[in-house]
C-alpha cells in the first residue's frame, strides 16, 4: 500500500511541477510551495514518512542492520510527533541499545542475525518479533496446537 501511495504522490508532485513551468529547479520548486502551502507541505511531510517506511522495510529484507539503526534514527521525530506514547518512550533507549552493542554481537547482528529468514531467497527477511506472530498464527490456526501433530509439515 504505502509503494502505491508514494508513486501516486511523487507522480502527481512531479506533475504539478512541469505544469507549473517553473524556471526554479524541482528542489527549490518543493521547498517554496511547502512554505506557501499548509496542504502542500502535509502531503509533502507524508510522502517523506511513507519512504523512510518503505526503506525501514527494506533494512529487514535486505538484513542490513546499519540501515535498520540509521532509519529509526531519521523515523523517531515522526513517531514523538504522532503522539504514539510507548513507541516515544522506548525508542531512544532501544537506539542506545543498539549503539552500545558489545562488538561481538554488532558483528552478528551486521551478518544479518537480527532478523529471520524463512525461505532462501533475496528480500524475503523479516523482523524477528514479525517471524513470531506468523508462527504464532499457525499455531493458532484450524485445529490449533492438537492440530499440529496431525499434520507432518506443520509439526516441522
């Protein structure tokens, strides 16, 4: 959803600026109709936000654990800012966290540790606590724990 919202919103700001003919460069452009326009400077604050979200999934899949800690970096005045309290509270102190890793577990971690792969291909990594909800779902599913044991690949 938001890899539509963004191409939908870049599209049409891009749009709006050819038509707009402007002699300014498109940065320049952006950065002057974000100041004269509250709504132009809403729906350019959401586009920003839906990219670090979209580059905060790809750090996942791609297991790369320097570009997980530089987005929650870029992405914590959004979260303050939207007012989700425990998120606010707990992310400073998760950023730390990470930052004062002992070496030996930063090393893992950058090999990819901190996230679950399911399957062997490219781009298919997930967060950790994401694996857990899934396998908690199949837990759950028809016929639940007592299921499993009915079922060879479930209980593998």
């Amino acid at each position: 959803m938001h890899e539509i919202s963004v191409v939908v919103f870049s599209r049409l700001r891009n749009n709006a600026y050819v038509n707009s003919q402007s002699e300014e460069s498109f940065e320049d452009w952006n950065v002057r109709r974000c100041s004269e326009s509250p709504t132009f400077f809403f729906w350019d604050l959401i586009l920003r936000f839906q990219k670090m979200i979209l580059v905060f999934v790809r750090a996942h899949r791609e297991r790369n654990f320097n570009l997980y800690v530089c987005i929650l970096e870029k992405l914590m005045p959004f979260i303050f800012s939207l007012d989700s309290t425990n998120y606010s509270r707990w992310l400073p102190c998760h950023l730390h966290d990470l930052k004062c890793l002992p070496n030996s577990v930063k090393a893992e971690f950058q090999n990819g540790l901190w996230t679950v792969a399911r399957t062997s291909k490219k781009f298919s990594a997930i967060a950790i606590d994401h694996a857990h909800e899934q396998t908690n779902k199949d837990l759950k599913g028809s016929g639940g724990a007592m299921g499993l044991f009915n079922n060879e690949e479930a209980l593998t």
